[in-house]
C-alpha cells in the first residue's frame, strides 16, 4: 500500500525519534485534528506491519514503533528518499542542474534546448543563463555564448572542483545509505536514487559503473579503515575524471603517464581498471586529482563552539539554555559530526524545517547569525544543517522552560 504525503511526514516522525509521541503533537505536524490523524494512523499501522514493525498505541503515552533497528533505519531512508522526490523542480535546482551540465560537457548547449528540456520559456532560461554566468565568474571559470550555444572555458582544476561542489550539494545521508547499500549489497533489489536523478543521464551511467567496480574491488579491511565519505568523494572524482577523459579534457597536458611501480593501493588499482574498460591512458594528474584531498579546512573545536553558541543564544532569547548540561552533551555530540558531513557538502535532510521555521523562526535565525560568525556564510545557507541545531534548543527548551511557571495537564 502507498502512504500519503501527510502520513509519510508522520511516519518519519515516529521513525526517527524511536519514542512515544502523542496524538497531540503528531497532529500538530501538518496542522490536523487529533480525530483526523486516527483515520492516517490506520494506514501507518498497515504499512508498518508489511515491514515488520509494529505501531504501538498506550495511554498516557501515545504513539511509538516497536521493531528491528535495521529494518526501521532502512524504511526511514526510504521515506526521507520518497519526501524528497515529492519537492517540485524549482528555479534553483534547475540552474543547478544546468550548471552540471555545463561543466561537465565541452558540446555547446543552446537555450533552447534548455527551453525543451525544462519546460519553460526561453526568457527564463536566458535569465538563468545570466545568473549561472556571474557564479560561473566568482569561482574563474568563464560562460562563453556563441551561434551554436554555451559553453564553459577555463582551468580545468578549477572546472571539476565547482563541479563537485554542485553536486555535492545535494548529496545527504540518504544518499550515502543508498551508496553504501549498492556497495556491500545490502539490498538485493535496485531502488531508486533521488541524487542520481539530479545528474545528467549519461554521468549517471558511469557513475553506476565506477560504484559497480569499487563495489568488486572493496574489501572488509578498506570499509573499516576509510569512511562513508571518503569513498563517495573517490567514486565522485574517479567519474567525473572518466567523464572528463571521455571529453578528451584531461588535467594538465595530459602527457605524464602513472607508474603503477610507484604508486599502489586501491585508488591506483581503480584507475587501472578503468584505463581496461574505458581505454583511456593513466595519467599521473588524474591519479593526483582522484586522490588528493582538495576540501581541506581550518579544524574547528566543537566544544568551545559549542560553548558559545549556548551562551549566545541563552543572551539573545533570553532563555537559561547555559543551564542545561544535556544540552551541552547533545549539541556537541551533533556539531562533532555534523561538521564532518559539512566539510564535504554533505546536507542532513530535514523533512521538518518548514515546521521548525515556522514555529521557532526567532530561534532558527539567531542560529543562523552565530554559525555565520562561527563558520562563514556558506555553511549558515544551509538550511538544514541549521534546523538540526534548532531541534536541539527546541528539546532543551522544553526542559528549562521559558523562564515562567509551567504546568502540565496529564
């Protein structure tokens, strides 16, 4: 049976927090009566018990999930995947999918193909065009138009590295279970992946292909020593160099030729294999490309961050968060690996920061101003990542309260 958009926003509710909810509170997630969310919890009910999860119901405590932690961790990242395929294209999205394009491929591509592809009128392409140009300059790659179409110039470098950001911009941990799945063959059955979606069809070809060849080449001992992240970054750059090579664009001249005597280990056997398939030559600037971490950042102490961020918000809403040690513990233990997931673009999706921006919008943007401060302006665009931070000063404040006397009603 198939969920509802609204049953799906309370089933990810119930998924992701593993405690008991009230009637109350889940119906205040899309704005129902407590009566109308009996007839979605029937649904829920149903479509749980097909997986093997049970929803309980007791009073005085309301609605929670009874089952394996595996199968609800995997039927959650399959909701966050459907909530996310619901999202409309919107005008951001559209210019983003246009600039991948634009990088990744030297064939002019003219607005009226854009016009075609994306259903809109060419005005609103030549207007996107225009916008795409002024990024394209800030980041030294140039947007040059002629009679056949637009097309990129400029350092080949700098060319992969906005391309990986764009890309990794829309990479979540929902995407990192469906790698990672395809990786160790966790699922049997092939599903559908929103990130792969978003890629022009012919990267998303060999981009299945380079996962289909780490996949055969991984073994226990590299997944234990190298994390989620490293090898989706690897399986991003060896496709994006595949694709490049496949353009005849290569880094550099292309002429210094990789000595497998010097350099082993599992990047280096990669791209051997891919020279086999592909026939393309191994190239040392490829091999360095590949491997070299071009992401570094400045190290961040979490727990002086942490620190101010309480003290901060505690000043400007005039809540006694720095009195809250669990808050302290919890927000710490999140912005520990928060940041890591930051450092390469990686979002945690939210499927609640509509709610949370619009219930806690004064809290959500204080928020928003010490990260700015903090850890640049890049990093507080990101919504989600904001909205994580919130759901935590939200929790603690409902343990200090607002400064008032509050009773509750059993």
């Amino acid at each position: 049976m198939q969920l509802t958009q609204r049953e799906i926003d309370t089933t990810i509710e119930l998924l992701s927090s593993r405690s008991s909810k009230t009637a109350v509170e889940l119906a205040a997630l899309n704005d129902i009566s407590p009566r109308t969310l009996k007839s979605d919890i029937v649904n829920i009910r149903k479509w749980l018990k097909d997986a093997e999860v049970l929803l309980v119901s007791k009073p005085g405590l309301g609605y929670f999930v009874e089952g394996d932690d595996a199968t609800c961790k995997n039927l959650l990242n399959q909701l966050l995947g459907t909530e996310r395929l619901c999202a409309p294209l919107d005008a951001e999205m559209r210019k983003k999918q246009m600039m991948i394009q634009l990088l990744l491929f030297d064939k002019p591509i003219s607005s009226t193909s854009f016009s075609d592809e994306y259903g809109v009128v060419k005005n609103t392409i030549i207007f996107d065009l225009q916008q795409i140009k002024a990024l394209f300059t800030a980041n030294d790659v140039q947007l040059i138009a002629n009679h056949l179409g637009f097309s990129v110039a400029g350092d080949e470098r700098r060319r992969r590295m906005l391309l990986e950001r764009l890309i990794q911009e829309n990479f979540t941990d929902y995407d990192l279970f469906m790698m990672m799945s395809k990786l160790t063959n966790f699922e049997k059955e092939a599903s559908f992946n929103y990130f792969e979606s978003i890629l022009p069809p012919t990267f998303s070809i060999y981009y299945e292909s380079v996962l289909k060849l780490i996949g055969t080449l991984l073994s226990e001992q590299i997944i234990h020593e190298t994390t989620y992240f490293e090898l989706f970054t690897l399986a991003l750059r060896l496709t994006i160099s595949l694709v490049r090579m496949i353009e005849d664009c290569p880094i550099g001249d292309g002429e210094e030729l990789l000595n497998l005597g010097e350099q082993t280990g599992f990047t280096a056997s990669l791209l051997s294999e891919l020279e086999k398939i592909y026939h393309k030559p191994l190239l040392k600037a490829e091999y360095d490309y590949v491997y070299t971490d071009l992401s570094a950042t400045t190290p961040v102490n979490v727990l002086e961050l942490t620190s101010r961020m309480v003290e901060f918000v505690t000043q400007e809403v005039q809540i006694p968060f720095n009195e809250d040690s669990l808050l302290f513990q919890n927000l710490a233990a999140h912005l520990t690996l928060s940041l890591e997931r930051t450092h390469h673009y990686l979002n945690g999706y939210n499927p609640f920061l509509k709610a949370i921006k619009k219930n806690e919008i004064a809290l959500f943007e204080k928020i928003r101003q010490l990260i700015a401060r903090e850890l640049g302006l890049k990093i507080a665009q990101d919504e989600s990542f904001i909205s994580y931070i919130t759901l935590h000063f939200m929790a603690a404040k409902e343990r200090v309260g607002n400064g008032e006397r509050k009773i509750r009603v059993v």
